[in-house]
C-alpha cells in the first residue's frame, strides 16, 4: 500500500495527476500508521490439545479468544493464533512443531501432556517430546511460558512423581517462565468443567485466563504507551 501511495505521489510531483496536495501527505501518513502498527504487534501462538483448542466451546468462549480479549483490554497490541489440535499428544506436537513456526511468532505458548497422562504413556516418552519442542523454540529464538499438566493419583504415586517433574525440570533446562498447572483453580470443579469433566465450560475458562494472563503479560513486559 504504501508503495502504491509513493508512486501517486511521484507522479503528483512531476505533473502527471492532479490530485490535492494535502490528500497525498495524508494517505502517507496513514500507510506510515497502518505499517507501524502492523510491526509493533505481538504475535503468540498457543501451541496446545484440545485445553487450547477451545473443545466443546463456541469460538468466542475459547481459550485462545478470552485470552486475547484479556491482553488487548489490558493495553496489549496482539494478535494469537489457535494452535490447539484436540486430542494431540506431545509426540503429535513434536511432528508438527516445525510447520507451525512458519509464521514466525513472537510468543509461543507450550499446552501439551494432558492427553498423555489420560492415555498413560510413559513420563520418559512425554518429556523427550516436549524437550525436543521447547529445543526447537529455543533455536527459533521465540519466547516461551511453558504451561504445565498434573497427573491424578490414580495412576499411582511413581507414575504421578514421574509426570509431575516434567514441567519444572524442563522449564529450569530451557530457561523459560513455567506456570505449573494450566488447569489451576478449575480441575474437579463440577460448576468450572463440561460434562465429561476434562475440558472447562465457559465460565472455567474465564477463570483459566485470569490466572494465566499475568504470566503471560509479565513475559511480554509493560505495554506500549
């Protein structure tokens, strides 16, 4: 666009249109508005299972969504991109980690795990998998917040241990902010949780975000003025 308006004004210049000399500036100043803004904003990926992806919500009631809405009220010049694939594990993410950088975001939000501790599989696999994923972010030079999964007693208390320090041990190998349980404050709460009891309603993931958003502005730092 701007571009185009240089051009016309180029041509304003050497006589070959005749247009108003003050509409030219303006539409200058407004590309010059238009490109700025486009460069300043913040783009975040939500890199997640079905937590991220919103399942059984309509799109406005989305994790992804609230979260948005939240950073922008808050000053926040973002724009976040679903990246939730329900039912994904870690191994899932781990296979399309690569393609999802393609669009180069600033931010990436690391939601992966759940579906491995519900499906059982082995802590060792689960934290290979997430170690290669937080390995790629680091080598794409983004920033990370790694957002953590617990495991229930009913797998047992080696399997729970095992599971339980992933999160922290990768996030002090990486560097990177750790908020430790993406399901903090909503987990078993009948009033927060759809009737599978697994993925939050509306109102849970209001709460969800509420918690979350501040780890998430205190890694994208104070917002421009």
């Amino acid at each position: 666009m701007l571009d185009s308006v240089m051009r016309l004004y180029a041509r304003y210049r050497r006589g070959a249109v005749f247009v108003n000399r003050a509409l030219v500036v303006a539409a200058i100043t407004l590309s010059l508005g238009v490109a700025t803004a486009s460069a300043a904003t913040t783009h975040i990926l939500a890199f997640g299972d079905s937590l991220t992806a919103g399942y059984g919500l309509p799109p406005a009631d989305g994790f992804t969504t609230r979260l948005a809405a939240k950073l922008k009220t808050d000053g926040y010049d973002i724009a976040i991109t679903n990246g939730g694939v329900s039912g994904d594990t870690t191994a899932g993410g781990r296979a399309r980690i690569d393609w999802s950088l393609n669009d180069h975001p600033d931010v990436v939000l690391v939601e992966l795990g759940a579906n491995d501790m519900l499906r059982g599989i082995d802590p060792k696999l689960t934290a290979a998998n997430l170690d290669e994923i937080l390995g790629k972010l680091k080598a794409a030079k983004v920033k990370v917040l790694l957002l953590g999964m617990l495991a229930p007693p009913n797998w047992g208390p080696d399997y729970q241990k095992s599971f339980n320090e992933i999160y922290p041990a990768l996030a002090k190998k990486y560097d990177v902010p750790l908020y430790p349980f993406f399901l903090d404050g909503v987990a078993t709460d009948s009033t927060l949780n759809q009737g599978d009891g697994l993925h939050p309603n509306a109102a849970g993931v209001e709460k969800i975000v509420a918690r979350i958003a501040p780890a998430v502005e205190q890694l994208l730092g104070k917002p421009a003025s």
